[in-house]
C-alpha cells in the first residue's frame, strides 16, 4: 500500500481531508513512521525500508527524512542488525503475522530509550509509533543508585541498623546488625519480626517498638537479647519512624553492661568483706582502687560534700589532679553543686543513678554513679564516666547523611515525576490544540454574524489558556530535563522584544526596555535566556495586577565585566517569610501555578555560568537580577 493511500485512509477515518491530515501528521509529538519489510529466499526478515516518517520521529531520532526514505534500516543505522533488542525480527513477526505489538526497548545505534507501538495496515508492512523514554529510564536509574548508597552508607556503620515496614516484615538488615542478629540477612528479611523473636510481643522492648510504629513517636532503650545459639547480648536502641516503617539502630553495650555488672558486683562483695573480715579492710580497700585505676572509664570516688576522695588515671589525665576539692569547684570553678549532683542525688535516693554530661573539654559522657561503702563504715559515691564522644559523633553523622540522602532522593523524585507529568500534559494538550485549529477552520467559511464573533472570541480564550498550559509544562519539563546549553551569539533586545510581542501586557502597565549597547549581545544558549526572560517577564506582570511600571535593564559590570540583566516591577513585592524559599520547586504566593518557574529560572543561571538574585520589599515592588559571564576575556570579545 502506498503512503499517499495510506494517509488518505487515515484521513477519511479521523473526518478531515487530506490536507489538515498531512498538518496534524506533521504536529503529532508521538514519532511515526511507516516500513515496507524486506525478506530473504527463505521468508525470514532480514532488513525494513523506510517509506515515511514525521517531524516528531526525526527529532527523537536525529534521523532526517531526506536521508533515510527508500533507504534500509541498516543502511541508515549501521549495525542495526547485531542490536540485542531485535528490532527486525520484531517488526517482521508484525508485518507478516499482522499481530500489534507494544514493548520498551533500548535503540544501541541511537543511545535512546523508546515505547513503540507496532501493527500491520497490510501484509509486508508495517507502521511503528515512537515515544522517547530515555529520561524516564534515566530517572529510574538514578532512584535505584541512590538507594544503593543509601544502604552502602548503612552497612558501612558500626552500629546496627535495620528496617522493619508496617508489616513488621523485616526489609533491610545491615551489615553489623546481621552480626548482632546471630542470624544471616537471608533468614530475617522477609519474615515478620515477631516469628523470629518469639515472645516478644509481651515485653517492654515491643511495647516501644509498637509506639514508634503506630504513633510514629521515637523510642530508645537497652534491652538484653538471647539469641538462638543461647548467647545474650545488651544493645543501646534508637528506634525511628520511616516512611517505610521504624528503623532500628543499635549499639552493642555488652561489654559496658558487663562492666557495670562487675562494678555493681565489686562492691556488693567489698561491703560484705567489710563487715567479715575488718582487719583486711585496707587491703581490699587498695585493691578495689588498684581495678578502678586500670579501667578504661574515668572514675571517681566522692564524700558527702562531694569532695574528690580518688580519681583514677583516666580521669587525672583528662581532667588533671587536685584531690580534696569539691568536684564542681574542680571541673567548673563554682562554689555550688552542679545540676547533675542536685538532680541525681545518690546520698538522696541511695540507689545507683545514671545520666549523661558534657564535661569542660567538650566530650561528652554516659556517666554511673553509685552508693559505695568506704572501709570506715562512711558512704561515698562512685562514678564512673564513659566517653561516648565518638559514638555521639557517628551517631549525628548518621542522621545527618540519612537526611541529605532523603532530600537528594525527594528532589530527584520531583524531578523524575515533574518530566512525566509535563510528557503526559503535551499528548491532550496536542489534542485540544488540533480541535482548536479545526474548530477555527471551520468557522472562517462561515459568514459574518454575532454569533461567529462570539465563538471566535471565546476560541481566542482557549487559546491564551492553551498557551498558559504550555508555559507550565515548559517549566516542568524544563525543571526535569538534563541541562545541555550550547554557546552561541544572542541578542538580549531580540529577545525581549519577541517576549513582549507574545505576552499580554494590561494596557494599565508602563514597559520600558533600556539595553545598553556593550551588553545587547551575550555569548549563551539562546532557548535558555529566552525561558529565563519570559518567566521573569511573566512574574513581574502578574506581580502588578492593579498597574505599574515594568523596567527590563540589560547592562556591563564595570568591576567584574558580567553581564547583568534585570527585570524590576513596582508590584506587591515578595512577603519576608517566603524569601528563603522563592527558588525552591513547587513554592509559588500565586493563586494559580506549579512553583516550577523561578525553579527554572535558577536552574538556567547557573547552567550558563550565571546567578540570579532578587531585592524586593512588600508593597513596592521586586528587581530579579541575572548576572551571566562577562562577554570579554582579558579585555578581547569572546566572539570571533
């Protein structure tokens, strides 16, 4: 069947001639094109010959139509025929079967990414509709390598970390909490939480971890785990809500569990000796302080003034030596007690108390204090302090590297979603577009009347709304789109002059436009300075609803040769508590809009080299200042 057949056919299906068809065919943003499919002796595809294509297939393949009609698939793309993809013996199994097929595939020649629509309109031949998802897969990608580093950042902790989701299924497990698990990552993940802790749901460890996940309120606590090769362990747990569910991060404190337990232990016998066997008191005495100097905690012994009686090496090389002195006059130079000695009051409470403290050295300590019985019948206190400098360090480190991950995979999900959207829009959009130029043509055949002119004018709306709808896709797209600007001569005037041709400026706003001469031309992408233009044009009028004077400037800065391009309004100017965030995407005070246009804006700048930066005061108006590269180099014009 030939193309011009073809076409007709079309034509005569959709109710238009030829004519407005072969205009439509053109404007489609879908890629067409329609092949004839070659054949060897034996019946099997071998190659296709293209018999037409549209605007759109050229532009998504770079393949122009007065290059590639007549011609092969391999002669037009070389190697076409070792692609893994198989893109002939798909489209022959379409074109000799008549079987419609829909896949995604990788073009290697074309380094690009399609959806294809394929079916047969008469045996040998087929018709394939073309749709480029390369961002799409890109953005895909770009999700899936952030989560990589976000559990490479995880399993490279010390401390243990796991998810579990809202059906307390376990999701994540890293390295060091597989450790602590006693059990490998591939006998937890997937299992619920309580089938692998049998029991727990009627301890307090649950109740906990069922408050962060049902009330989202974060819990910690240490808890002493018997795992199933009847080991036991103690772990510090921090336990977070995420979107997922709650994360779990814990720290193996076994070993200062143990500690405690010996300390607790010692004295508990030291007291009982004392009362056994009084003529060996000093002896025991000398020996308790011999363990308390070799830990590796500072610890220190204290009198009901709370004067320093012993302090051990640790803390004497931490803190220095002067025993006899009461301890907050030691460590702060104060002549009262400290809030810890006030609060924890052991002498008070007469049992063990524990806080935490950041001593004059700016470390902070997990810090035990207990009641000891000196040889002499008299009650001191014993603290102990533990340097957890480190681990609070890592534990922010933690915390702050999981945020910047989130807001990284949050702005690339604004991103990714932001280009779909804005493909998604074009394909009514074009639709709609189509209807109105078939709409206006039909009614310019129709005579002069009242009601012709109503319909014209209220066309005329749509289509300002049309245009509107445009600028917010551009932005979408614009915003999602990989920036690849290209350095060519461009007129600054040229470029606000076609701007304010296009742009509906209220009769009740007054324009003026002053480029100096030494700025009139740029070196820079000419699409992007047009976009940044036109959405700060487009601002500044929107910002004047009840009129104004809008005052676009274009001029060299003498100190550092930029060029500088300002577009000042004397609107309602931007409110204090909006300012930090103006450039952020989605932040719009307009009742209508995504938020994407300064976005844009910002994002073009700087992929010319440039900045862009606002002074603006509430109820007199706001001045954007674009600042790109200068146009001379060492005093010499950067045009050849």
């Amino acid at each position: 069947m030939s193309t011009d057949s073809l076409a007709s056919g079309w034509a005569k299906a959709i109710g238009v001639d030829r004519k407005q068809f072969d205009m439509f065919f053109d404007k489609m943003l879908d890629g067409f094109a329609y092949h004839k499919i070659v054949v060897d002796k034996s019946g099997k595809p071998v190659d296709y010959v293209f018999l037409e294509v549209n605007h759109a297939f050229e532009k998504m393949t770079g393949l122009k139509r007065e290059h590639i009609i007549g011609k092969k698939a391999t002669e037009a793309l070389p190697g076409l025929e070792k692609d893994p993809a198989g893109w002939i013996d798909v489209y022959g199994k379409v074109a000799l079967t008549g079987e419609p097929i829909q896949f995604e595939n990788y073009a290697t020649p074309l380094c690009k990414w399609y959806k294809v629509i394929a079916y047969c309109p008469e045996k040998g031949y087929f018709v394939a509709l073309f749709e480029d998802i390369t961002k799409r897969k890109k953005a895909e990608e770009a999700l899936r390598e952030s989560e990589a580093r976000f559990h490479s950042i995880l399993d490279s902790m010390i401390e243990g970390g796991q998810i579990i989701d809202l059906d307390w299924r376990y999701i994540y497990i890293n390295k060091a909490a597989e450790i602590q698990n006693r059990r490998l990552n591939k006998e937890l993940l997937g299992n619920r939480y309580m089938d692998m802790w049998p029991g727990v749901e009627s301890t307090e460890l649950f109740v906990k971890l069922k408050c962060c996940m049902e009330e989202r309120i974060p819990q910690e606590m240490e808890n002493c785990f018997i795992f199933p090769d009847k080991t036991s362990g103690w772990y510090d747990l921090k336990i977070t809500p995420v979107p997922e569910g709650i994360f779990i991060l814990s720290l193996d404190i076994t070993e200062r569990k143990k500690a405690e337990d010996a300390l607790k232990k010692l004295n508990d016998e030291l007291e009982e000796r004392v009362e056994q066997r009084t003529t060996q008191a000093i002896m025991e005495r000398q020996r308790l302080y011999n363990v308390l100097e070799t830990l590796p905690s500072y610890v220190i012994l204290l009198d009901s003034d709370y004067r320093v009686k012993f302090a051990n090496k640790v803390f004497r090389e931490t803190f220095g030596e002067d025993r006899g002195r009461r301890c907050h006059e030691y460590l702060f130079n104060k002549d009262h007690e400290c809030e810890g000695c006030i609060t924890y009051n052991v002498y008070k409470e007469n049992k063990p108390q524990h806080w935490y403290w950041t001593g004059p050295n700016g470390h902070y300590y997990d810090i035990y204090d207990f009641p000891f019985r000196e040889v002499d019948g008299s009650t001191l206190i014993l603290e102990m302090g533990i340097d957890i400098t480190e681990r609070k360090k890592a534990e922010a480190e933690a915390l702050e590297s999981a945020k910047k991950l989130k807001d990284a995979e949050r702005l690339a999900a604004i991103g990714a979603t932001a280009g779909m959207v804005g493909h998604d829009i074009r394909n009514p959009l074009q639709a709609i577009t189509g209807d109105l130029f078939l709409a206006k043509a039909e009614l310019s055949g129709l005579p002069e009347n009242e009601v012709k002119a109503n319909a014209l004018e209220n066309l005329a709306e749509i289509e300002k709304n049309i245009d509107y709808i445009n600028k917010i896709v551009a932005d979408l797209q614009d915003y999602a789109r990989p920036l690849n600007p290209r350095a060519q001569e461009t007129s600054i005037r040229s470029v606000f002059t076609e701007i304010l041709s296009k742009t509906s400026v209220p009769e009740n706003i007054k324009v003026s436009v002053q480029i100096e001469k030494k700025a009139e031309k740029i070196k820079a992408d000419p699409d992007f300075v047009k976009r940044i233009a036109a959405n700060l044009t487009l601002n500044a009028i929107q910002a004047m609803p009840d009129g104004g004077e809008l005052t676009i400037r274009a001029y060299v800065d003498k100190q550092k040769s930029d060029v500088l391009i300002t577009v000042k309004d004397t609107g309602v100017g931007i409110p204090e508590d909006i300012k930090p965030r103006l450039f952020a995407p989605m932040m719009t005070t307009k009742s209508k809009g995504q938020g994407f246009g300064l976005a844009v804006v910002k994002r073009m700048t700087e992929g010319l080299g440039g900045t862009v930066t606002f002074e603006s005061q509430e109820g007199k108006g706001t001045t954007f200042i674009v600042r790109l590269p200068p146009n001379e180099i060492n005093g010499k014009s950067v045009y050849k």
